[in-house]
C-alpha cells in the first residue's frame, strides 16, 4: 500500500476552530481531528473584536499537537476561516490593532453613506458583490468616515486568513476565494477595485498580491517549526475562505447542481465558469465570489443557524441548558406553520435574545406568536427552507436551468430536520453531506498544490470515496406553497 500523505487544516468558524489531519492514499481521504479550541469574540471600549491572538496561540498548539503524533510527517499545512474581517499592517509588518468582528456595530449607515459617494449599481458593476452592512468595504469605509488613524498609516490590509498564513509563512498575500467577499475585488478584471476604492477615500496601495487556491506561498517559519517539532512544511492557500473549500468538497457527479453550505451562515448558490454580473443579479441582490479550478460560486448569504445558537444561547443564560438535538426534537413536535419567519431580517444580525426578537418580528407582522421554544425553533427552520426556495428560484430564473440535486454540506447537515423541510419546500432532492466538507476541501487542494490531484472532479471523486451521505426525498405540500407565498410578501414588505 502506498504510504499515505498527511496534510494538516486549521479550520476556523465564528464559533470554533479546530485542527484537522488528512491522510491521503489511495484515493481516499481519512480525517482526524487533532485539536478544537473555541473562538470567541472580545468587546473592547471601541467595539466588538475577534480575539486573534489566542486564536494564533491555539492554531500553534495544534500544529505541536499534530507534529508530535507518531509516524505522522506533515506534507503541509494550509487555512481557511470566515470572510470579509481583515487587519491591517504598518510597515514593519506589525499588527496595528485586533481585527474587528463583522457583526460590530460600526457599519450601521455605511452602504447607504457610501451609496451617496458611489451609487449602488456602479459599486455592484464593479464587484458583482451583494450588498451586506458586514462587507469589507462598508467596514473600511466606517474607517474612512472616521479618520481612522490606522486606515491612514496602514502599510498592508490582509483579510484573516492571509494574517494568519503571514504569521505562518512569513509571505504577505491575498487569497482569490476570500479576496472575492470584500465587494473590494473586480471579478471581471481579476484584480481589485482600484478605481472604486479610491473614489469611497480607502488608500488603494495597502492591497497587495492575489494568488489563487492551491498556491504554496512559502515554507512554515524556521522558529515555528523548531517551536513545533516538524519540519518546514510548505504553506499553501486552499480556498481560504470556508464556503469555498465546503463547495469543492461537494460530492456531485456532473455540473447543473445546487449547493448549501450549513452553519452559523447558510450559503446557496451554483458553480458557475464567470461571474454573472447584470441588472437581474442587482437586482436579487447575487453574489459571486471566487471557487476552486476558476469556478465562482454565483449565491447568496442567508442567516443560518445563527438564530438558532442565539436562542440557545439566551436559553442557557437562563438555565435552561439544551442540546441542539433537543431543541431539533422540540421543534419537531411543535405545530406547522404556526408564523413565517425571514431568517435574514435586518434585527436578526447583531448578537442577543433572539427568541424575543423572533416574537417581535411576528407581532410585527401580524402573525401568531410563537411561544414555547419549539415553536420558536420550529419557526426557524422553516423559515430557512422557505428562504432556501426563495433563492433557488431566483437563481434559477437568472441562470435559466434547473438546478438539481441540493447538495448540502457543512456542519448543518446533522439537523435530519432542516434537511427534510428543505426538500420539501422545494420538490427536490437533497443529498447532505459531508459534515466536515471544509476541512476536505481545504486538505484536498493542499493536495492539489502538491501533486497528488489533479482536477476538481478527481478531487470530489475523493469525497464521494471517503464520505458518507444521506438523501432526501422531497414530500411536497400546499402548507408549504401557502408559506413561501407569505414569506415573499414579507420579503417585498422590507
């Protein structure tokens, strides 16, 4: 048998990171998880932050961690995390400050306020991004509405996972997949937004090199691998972004499908070869941002899971400790349909007791008012397979093909319920899993960079060998063609 090739992926989310160990051989890839570490946000006097620096203390501990397992030589490491957050550099390469977490509430105001610079439809032209308060760009623009010190000594803007692979490597680049969520990034002209940045007051020369996914950008640092125990493994950028590695990991056999990556965020969209940027994706307010093998992931962000951890989290803060298995089994039990929920309700963003807000929200839109926990998570997930619906029809009419199956991918996969209302809701067939498909992703374009694999379809034959999925058989119904027809009209009411 061949010996197998151990590629290590340091995979962070708003809630964890963990280091993950692939071996490769064979065609088949066996995942191991070394170290989790939780990730958790800071509140400091000027706003909310990610607390990087014990993250970075945390991503050293998995790498000793890894180095030290026995006959287990690192090929190499690479990362990805969550987009559109960043740092900024001096001159000197240091960091001027903790990053700022996206849900901070300093972009409130800021699209609108950078709409009156540079009009909606010419910033959309020019990055084919959809508008979110949380995009970089509105944040640098706060920045710049601020006279920020920092913005104006800054030598170099790196997003998080280009921080964290400097610190690694000690080479200063910007990743396509996670340069592309910025709304800083031109996907036409492949380079940023030069023009656009400098008409909103954003110093252009602090963007700096973009490389694509797969690319090995430098050697792990001689002190860092000393420190560790291993040797100086070859750093590489996979998708650093975590929606961009998940997508790669998607078993499908052909072209044509649909694809969610679950989590705190839900991501939908299709792979399509260029972006779509025209009136109609202005208009459904589309994203598209950088894939693997020259794809771009044409899609759309939508709340997620996120309702449900805050109602969880609120519910603990008042003793009632629950499992997320527990609260899927309440919702099961609680009655259908009892009021619409749009996961993506401006309210819902911020951090917070959302399960007042969800009965705020429908007070305020004249619906019954959900009680009782099940039927507040219950209204939850259906309100994310209704909004699933949403987006695949639009995506649909701008695409102008069917899209099927629904892949679903990412830690949401293990809510069995979300998984049938999502069939369901749509009439089609969703096939979920692999649960861990951005640490695949992320370890099998290491992979790539390394000369093990070839295309992107070699890389989800990987997948499909080494991974295990459940189908779902759609069970249609006119309670749920009553639901979408509310949630559009709340989605037209703003």
């Amino acid at each position: 048998m061949t010996a197998p090739v151990n590629l290590l992926a340091f995979d962070l989310g708003a809630e964890s990171g963990r280091a993950m160990l692939g071996a490769l051989t064979s065609g088949r890839l066996e995942l191991r998880e070394i170290y989790r570490f939780a990730n958790q946000p800071v509140r400091l006097p000027d706003g909310l932050h990610w607390d990087l620096l014990h993250l970075w203390s945390e991503i050293l501990t998995g790498l000793e961690r890894a180095a030290r397992l026995p006959e287990t030589k690192i090929a190499s490491i690479g990362l990805d995390t969550w987009g559109v957050d960043f740092a900024l550099l001096d001159s000197a390469g240091t960091l001027m400050g903790l990053p700022y977490h996206y849900r901070d509430s300093r972009t409130d105001g800021m699209p609108e306020a950078a709409f009156l610079r540079v009009p909606r439809e010419e910033i959309f032209a020019a990055t084919g991004i959809q508008f979110m308060q949380i995009n970089t760009l509105y944040q640098l623009f706060a920045m710049v509405q601020q006279q920020s010190p920092a913005l104006e000594a800054a030598s170099s803007f790196l997003t998080i996972p280009d921080l964290v692979n400097y610190w690694l490597s000690g080479s200063q680049v910007n990743e396509f997949s996670n340069a592309t969520t910025t709304q800083c990034y031109d996907p036409r002209q492949g380079d940023w937004a030069y023009e656009l940045i400098t008409r909103l007051g954003i110093p252009p020369h602090i963007f700096g090199p973009i490389v694509q996914p797969g690319t090995v950008i430098g050697s792990l640092r001689a002190e860092l691998a000393r420190d560790a125990g291993t040797a100086q493994v070859p750093i590489v950028a996979p998708a650093c972004h975590d929606t961009g590695s998940a997508v790669a990991a998607v078993p499908a056999y052909k072209p044509g499908f649909a694809w969610i990556s679950s989590g705190t965020w839900s991501v939908m969209g299709a792979e399509w070869p260029e972006p779509l940027i025209n009136a109609q994706s202005l208009a459904f307010n589309i994203t598209n941002e950088g894939g693997v093998g020259g794809t771009f992931r044409v899609s759309k962000n939508i709340m997620g899971l996120w309702l449900v951890q805050q109602c969880r989290h609120t519910w603990a803060q008042e003793g009632s400790e629950l499992s997320y298995n527990e609260l899927t089994s309440m919702a099961q039990e609680a009655p259908a349909f009892a009021a619409v929920v749009d996961p993506d309700y401006q309210a819902f963003l911020p951090p917070g007791d959302m399960p007042e807000r969800i009965r705020g929200y429908c007070r305020q839109t004249g619906q019954a008012v959900p009680e009782t926990k099940g039927a507040i998570i219950r209204c939850v997930l259906e309100g994310l397979a209704l909004k699933y619906r949403w987006v695949l029809e639009h995506l649909e009419q701008m695409l102008g093909t069917r899209l099927e199956p629904i892949h679903i991918v990412g830690g949401g996969t293990q809510n069995e319920l979300l998984s049938q209302f999502t069939a369901d809701c749509t009439g089609r067939q969703v096939v979920a899993g692999p649960v861990e498909a951005t640490a695949m992703g992320n370890l099998l374009v290491q992979a790539q960079a390394l000369g093990q694999l070839g295309s992107l379809s070699a890389l989800r034959e990987v997948v499909r060998n080494s991974s295990t999925v459940r189908t779902y058989v759609p069970h249609p119904s006119a309670f749920w063609d009553r639901a979408f027809s509310t949630l559009s009209d709340l989605i037209r009411q703003g």
